[in-house]
C-alpha cells in the first residue's frame, strides 16, 4: 500500500506549492483537486453557461460536470490539465476563472461527481494496483490537496495537514503567483477574490480549521523551504509509526498462529498455515499472431457443426434449423501441429433486410479479417443462386478458398459433392460435419493455403488482458455496449431479444491497454425452460461468465429492476468474478425514473452496494469511458490481500469492540485468521465456535470499511477447533 498525503488549507496558503514539492521529493503523484474545480467552470462556459450571471442554471451545470472529458496530470514536476483534448492547465489560472469558480465548486451535485473522481485517482495511486492500469507512482503514493481532502474525499489519508497562513501572508504569497505570470495586479481585487472564495466555500467545506487528527502547519513565518521541510518530516514520522504498527501486528500474528498448536489441525489447515496461495494468472491473448480461417457459407448447411468437428467439442450452438448462428465467433483451434484461430460465421444471404442482413454483413466481414476461407456447401441440396452469388463475392475479396461438400455421411452419396465442380473453387473435400467423415482431409487442404504468419490478426501484446464477460437478460444493450466501445459493429444488433447466441470474443484497446470483451447471450428467467438454441446459449453464458475476470453486468435504466437482473447479478457473484453494475439506457431515463432506480439501488441491490456503478448510454456512446475506471477499481479489490498481521490486529480490535453473542452459554472467539487467496479473497477464520451469519456479514462490511474490497465479493470460511485434550 502507498502513502496518501492530503493537504488543505484556505487559498493562497501556499499548500499547492508544498504539495508539489513534496510529491516531487518522495516519487509520488501530485492531485490538485482545485485545479478541477477551476477546470469545470472553464468547461461551464465552454459549454456555453454563463458563470457572470447572478442567478445560474444549477442543473445545467451539473449536466455539464457530468459529461466533462477532464484527464488530470500526476506529474508533479509539470501537472498538466487536459480537458476535451485541450491543455487549459495555463488558462484556468486566469482570475476571470477564480472569479467564478464559487458558482461551481458551491453546487453540491458537482462537488458529489468530483468528489468520486478524486477517490478514484487517489485510490489508484495508494494501492499496488500495477498492471491494472497506468500508475503514474506504481502504487507508492500521492500527495493529494483542496478543499474537503482531509476531511471528505481522503478522511483515512496516511497523513493529513491543514496548511494556513495569516491573511497578509497570504496575499502576499497570491500577488507574488500572478507577477511570476506575468499578470497584472490589483491589490484591492486580490484581497476581495481571495476573502469571498474563502467565504463562499466555507459554506460547503471545512479548511479554516483543523479538525480531530488534522495536524495544523502555519506557514506564516516559515520559507517555503522551511514548509516543505516541516511537512516531509511529518510524513517521514508516519511512516515510522506505521513501521512499528506493522511490525506489532506481525508479532501478534506469530503469538496467535502459536496459539493454534493447543488446537486440533487438520491436515488441510496445515497446509493452508504453511503457506499462501499463488496469484492466479490471467488468460493468454487469445488468437494474437495466429492465421485466420473463416468458415462461410449459406444457412443451415452445417459450418458449426463442422467447426464443433475441428474443435473436438460441443463449442459453438447448434441446431437443426437455420439462423442460429448470428455472430463471429472466433475459436481457438490445432491441426497436424498448427495452431490456427477458425471463425464461425453465420448464414451468408444476399439482398435480405433487417437482423439476416446483419448476421451476412458479419460474415463479409469475417472474409475480409481473414487469410483463408472454407466454403461450407450442402451436398445433399446441391449448388444454389445464393451459393453461385458467395462465390462470386469471394473471388473478388481475393482470399484462398477450400471448398467443403457437407453432408456426404456415406460413399454413396459422394457423387452429390462431384457436382460441385461447377462452383469453381477446385476440388471440393467430401465431409461429414456431424460424422468426422473426410474432415481430415479437408483441414489438411486448409493448412496448405493457411500461411505461417497471418496477415490480418494483430500480434499478440505485451503483459496479460483482463477477461471481461458483458452479461445481463436478453435486450439490455451488451451487444450495443461492445460495438460502442470497440468502435465498429462487431458483433449483431437487433430490437428482438436475444440475438446473441454465442459468447464473442473481441480483444478492444481502451485507455491505451488491450481486453478481452466478451459479448454473451441473455440469461433468460428460467434455464431449465429454455429450449434448443436458447438452452445451449445460456450454459455458454455461465461458462464465460466462470472463464472471466470481471462480470460487467449490464441493467435497463429506463425498466424496472426484476427478479431476473438480481439473479443475474447473484450468479455472477457465486462465481467469484469482480463485479461492475451499469445501468444501461440512461438517455431514456427521466427524472421520476431516476428517483425510482434510486430506490431500486438501495433496497434491491443493497447486498451488492460495494461494487462500482456507473450510468451510460452504449447507443450514443455517453460515459462509456467511465467503464475502464470501474473495471480497474474492481480488478484491485479482486486482488486484494491483506497482511496476516494487519488482519489479526483488525479482527482483535473488532471482537473486543462487539464481541460474538452468547449462544448455549457459550461465546465463539476468534483464534486466527489468514487471507488464503485472491481472485476472489477468501479469508479463513480459525474460532472455537460456530459464527452466525449475521456477525459473518458483519464482519464482512467491517473489513471492506477497513480494506476497501472494491467490485469483489469476499469469501469468509469458518474453522471450528477445539482444543487438544491432555493425555
């Protein structure tokens, strides 16, 4: 865990300056949070709000903040503020922006969406949340200032300091600022913009004094110099103190792990005392580098079954009745030593409308994606227009063509697949997709044209991709979500429900890092009563739901919440996977709707309050940047782990203060306790009695007040000893 630092103080107290320099001495990351302040009013009127006026539009202004692309600099050297992809870290020092900046940071609304943009910078920073996403400290800390930092934003800060200054000082420090600007100054405008900001935002925020374990600094007769040195040695103190925190919790640990010897072990709790578990891996970059086959071909002519037969499993969803597949999906598969990625598409048609349209505008684009091509033909039919018509769009796409005669289950039937010479494509391979029958000899003709390197598949890239499963009932937006954020129209749209069948893989580039997406079938009401197609699509959901990292559970904002999204949502917390709720749909939420939600979020969801949610709207693309922030805050509580010291002390602390209640005359005591995983945490606790559910949940929230545990749920098992009897 890394230091936080949070500094305070009224304006022109010089604690940007402080914090700055100190940020710089120690390696950490530098947040100015009344630089975003100032960064929203800047946007307010770039937006067209006018911050002069005498009565401004509150709700206007946080419709604003709401969709402010603001990217804050860590740097503390040179602490950039970017917003709208435009460097106003200059402009919004002008005092046209200090004038009016009270308009903004006294709207509560704003300061609440802030507020939550602050914590999450902040708590990247503080954790060892690396290779999760770009840390500009590698997790060993920030130096965090403005107003509300000790007291709202960072009440838990490692350290926390109010930094004042005489009035004089104060403005003295503020003249000084602009001239270095070379602006000009005006001492009577000064005093008053300096005095009304403070007034005005001591209406909402407390910094003109030092609350309980706010350590006050005044600078008024101290040099910078002599303030920063002050400061660093406030924080070298904590972190000595924390030091010895550390090694007293360690102590306790080894006292109460001897304690466990006068118990009856079992063979596994030994095992699980020697020892922690290693951290599991994520999956490799699936199909990075490798050629591409694209399997094609009319409806119903069996190219899943064939692409199950190449598998050597039950993958993709079959049917005995055209359009089941809709999608691209890609597979990873082996021939003869290769290793290949094979795409199943779905029925190629020409000149139809509506969903089959888009289900053939993904098989073109599979052609295209590809460096070779297996044509699927139903032998037994013979040669149709739609065929003839493939054909012709293959030739011109210029990609290597095997040409496979399916359904030939028997040598008599050979003859049938003779005919299709007149396609000419060359030979074409006799198959059975749904017997193996000849399927050798056709992945050996595909190995021919297949070249060594692909030329169309990305290669694969640095460190591992997190696996992200986009899941929720039919026709809540996870195909819509997917194409958003991947730019294109990868995978099928339709208004009908559930037009994903097969989950579909996609690797999409997101703040500068690579996932792995996958878009799932709609988890209907009842499996059991699902049918065919249906019945397969949802096992494939679990599935994908299992293989991933973070279930993204996707929720219609504009519906009432069901039954059905809380058994969704439940499932994906039985699976131990990190979990983000969206409410999808937000631009056909209105205001009633929103305080119903509301609502629904705090009675219905309340078991599941600690994982990130966050609103957006996939079909117009609003917010769907936030989705990377909530990934990453889920993906560092999933793999929290807490020292075994610290998660004594804690759990010492927490019994004296509400110990267990009597049960039979008996109260069960903690003996130990120890993180045995991550991914999802599971903490074993050692007692001499059954814990009730009840001090179990409490326990639980305790330890995410404590720990955070953002987006993951915690798994807490309970070991009853008794003590070894004396022989």
């Amino acid at each position: 865990m890394g230091i936080v630092v949070a500094i305070d103080g009224p304006s022109g107290s010089g604690k940007s300056t402080v914090a700055k320099r100190v940020a710089a001495a120690l390696g950490l990351a530098y947040l100015d949070t009344g630089a975003m302040y100032r960064a929203a009013a800047w946007w307010c009127e770039r937006t067209g709000i006018d911050l002069t006026a005498d009565e401004v539009d509150a709700g206007a202004v946080t419709r604003a903040i709401l969709t402010m692309p603001l990217d804050m600099g860590l740097d503390p050297t040179s602490p950039g503020v970017t917003c709208d992809g435009v460097d106003i870290a200059e402009v919004i020092r002008d005092p046209h922006i200090a004038s009016v900046v009270s308009k903004v940071a006294t709207n509560l609304d704003v300061r609440a969406e802030l507020a939550r943009l602050q914590r999450e910078i902040i708590a990247g920073e503080s954790r060892d949340a690396v290779g999760l996403h770009r840390s500009f400290s590698a997790g060993e800390g920030i130096v965090a200032e403005g107003r509300d930092i000790t007291t709202v934003i960072a009440p838990d800060a490692d350290v926390r300091l109010l930094v004042t200054a005489s009035e004089e000082a104060r403005l003295a420090r503020r003249a000084g600022d602009l001239k270095a600007a070379g602006k000009s100054v005006d001492a009577a405008a000064l005093r008053d913009q300096v005095v009304r900001r403070d007034r005005d935002d001591a209406t909402v925020s407390q910094f003109l004094t030092a609350p309980e374990g706010v350590t006050l600094v005044d600078s008024s007769d101290m040099t910078l110099e002599e303030t920063v040195e002050h400061v660093l040695g406030l924080i070298e103190a904590a972190r000595a103190e924390a030091a010895e925190r550390d090694q007293d919790d360690e102590q306790r640990a080894d006292a109460l792990r001897a304690g466990l010897e006068e118990y009856e072990l079992e063979e596994e709790d030994v095992a699980l005392l020697a020892g922690e578990e290693e951290l599991p891996s994520g999956d490799a970059a699936f199909g990075a580098g490798l050629p591409v086959l694209a399997v094609v071909g009319r409806p119903n002519v069996g190219k899943s079954t064939l692409v199950n037969r190449v598998l050597g499993r039950r993958e993709a969803v079959v049917q005995d009745r055209p359009g089941v597949t809709r999608d691209r999906v890609s597979y990873p598969a082996e021939w003869a030593g290769r290793r290949f990625t094979i795409v199943d598409t779905g029925g190629w048609e020409v000149d139809v409308e509506g969903l089959e349209a888009s289900v053939a505008s993904q098989a073109e684009v599979a052609v295209e994606l590809s460096d070779a091509v297996l044509l699927v033909v139903d032998a037994q039919v013979g040669i149709t227009e739609t065929d003839a018509r493939v054909v012709r769009l293959l030739r011109r796409s210029g990609k290597p063509v095997v040409l496979a005669a399916n359904k030939v289950d028997s040598p008599a039937q050979e003859g049938d697949a003779a005919a299709l010479w007149n396609l000419g494509l060359g030979e074409p391979y006799a198959v059975s997709a749904l017997h193996g029958r000849g399927s050798g000899e056709v992945l050996d003709a595909c190995m021919e044209v297949l070249p060594e390197v692909s030329a169309v598949a990305p290669a694969a890239p640095e460190g591992r991709m997190h696996r992200i499963a986009l899941v929720g009932r039919p026709n809540v937006g996870k195909s819509s979500l997917l194409n958003s954020i991947a730019g294109q129209d990868r995978v099928v749209v339709n208004e009908m429900a559930g037009t994903t069948r097969d989950p579909v893989d996609e690797i999409i580039e997101l703040d500068g890092r690579q996932w792995v997406f996958v878009d799932t079938a709609g988890i209907r009401r009842r499996v059991r009563q699902s049918r065919g197609a249906d019945y397969y699509a949802v096992l494939r959901t679990q599935g994908a739901i299992e293989k991933a990292e973070v279930a993204v559970v996707l929720l219609d904002a504009s519906e009432p919440l069901t039954e059905q999204d809380v058994r969704v949502i439940q499932q994906a917390v039985d699976a131990g996977r990190a979990l983000v709720l969206v409410n999808n749909k937000w631009d056909l939420v209105d205001e009633d709707r929103q305080k119903m939600l509301r609502w629904e979020i705090e009675h219905d969801l309340a078991h599941v309050s600690w994982a990130p949610h966050i609103n957006l709207a996939a079909a117009t693309g609003w917010h769907t940047n936030r989705l990377v922030r909530a990934l990453d805050a889920a993906l560092e509580g999933w793999g929290t782990r807490v020292p075994t010291g610290r998660l004594n002390s804690f759990l010492g602390e927490l019994q004296a203060a509400a110990p267990h209640p009597l049960r039979g005359g008996k109260q069960p005591r903690i003996l130990f306790a120890t993180q045995a995983q991550v991914r999802p945490p599971r903490i074993v606790i050692f007692t001499t009695g059954f814990l009730d559910a009840g001090y179990r949940r409490f326990i639980e929230r305790r330890l995410r007040e404590e720990f955070g545990f953002v987006g993951t749920p915690i798994q807490i098992g309970v070991r009853v000893r008794e003590k070894r009897r004396r022989r």
